[in-house]
C-alpha cells in the first residue's frame, strides 16, 4: 500500500497579514517604552544638574560671613517669576569670589550659571538662577525689616521658562562662629 501524499502548503494569505499585524504591534510598544525611557533619561539628567547647581550656590553662601550691617536693609520683593522672561532684566553683578556677604548675593542671577571666578560653566546654557534674601524674625521665621541676625536664603532654579527647583536655606550671624575654616578643614 502506498500512503497518498498531500503536496506541502505554505502560509495563507491571512496566516501572513496576522502575523504582520503582531510584529508591527510589538514594534511599536517597543518604540513606545524606548520613548517613555528616553524622556526619563533626560528627567534625571535635569533633575542632576539642578541638585549641582543648587548645590554650588547653596556651598557658596554657607562659605560667606554673614554680616548684618546696620542701616542697611535688604530689599524685600516678591518672587513670582524665573528665567530671563521669568527673573526679569539680569543685573551686572561681580564674580561670586568677589562677594564679602549673604546679603550681597541678594538678587543675583546668573543666566548660565558661572564659577566662583565669573565664568559660564559649560553645558549650563538656558539654565539661570536666582537668590533671594530677607531677614526673618528667629521665633515665627515671618518676613521682618529688623536686622535680628536671620535670614531666609531662597535660590530659584530654571531651565528656559520652567522653573525646576526651589531651595530654602536660613543662614544666622551665629553660624559663623561654629562653622568650619578653610584652615580646619582636612
């Protein structure tokens, strides 16, 4: 007996269309989540270079005295905006190395940052910060005019018009008499 045999058959035509219509599916999940992981890349990457230059603006006032001359109050405005349109005009203000006390980084801005000799740091450009500074009353830390030794430290943090942090810092005439010198240091 001879066994018949069925000459072999390929796909069908709907067999192929499927199976076409699942790989386009799976490739565009895939480019999909290669989207998503991208924009979270460069999530973190603006969430780091905020931290940095929060950071070094934070590091450099901590470093300066904070001296209270009397008569000689700071200016209180109201921060509502950030960036060149967000901060306003950016004002000429010295080299950080420059600065003798908190309250002269009061109202600076720097569009891209620079370091401690006036230089714009590389790959900063569209960022800009701003420092604010008033004097606060030591037992409710309200806004007050009187020169009582505290201040509230506020350094805004922008890329382009978004703004990306805010950092609070209170800064006392009396950190200084605890604070480490550059001689103590190892």
């Amino acid at each position: 007996m001879s066994a018949v045999r069925r000459p072999c058959r390929g796909f069908t035509l709907i067999e192929t269309v499927i199976c076409a219509a699942i790989i386009a599916g799976l490739g565009v999940a895939l480019l999909a989540s290669m989207g998503h992981a991208t924009g979270a890349a460069q999530v973190a990457r603006e969430r780091d270079t905020t931290n940095a230059i929060a950071a070094m603006v934070l590091a450099d006032i901590f470093s300066t005295p904070h001296v209270d001359p009397a008569g000689n109050p700071l200016a209180v405005d109201n921060i509502t905006n950030l960036g060149a349109t967000i901060f306003g005009p950016i004002r000429p203000v010295p080299p950080r190395k420059d600065v003798m006390r908190v309250s002269d980084y009061q109202g600076r801005i720097e569009s891209p940052p620079q370091d401690r000799d006036g230089n714009a740091l590389a790959d900063l450009a569209g960022w800009v910060y701003r420092v604010h500074i008033q004097h606060v009353d030591p037992v409710t830390l309200a806004a007050d005019v009187t020169h009582t030794g505290l201040v509230r430290v506020t350094v805004n943090i922008a890329y382009g018009s978004q703004l990306m942090d805010t950092r609070v810092i209170y800064r006392a005439t009396a950190w200084d008499a605890f604070a480490p010198t550059a001689e103590a240091m190892p």
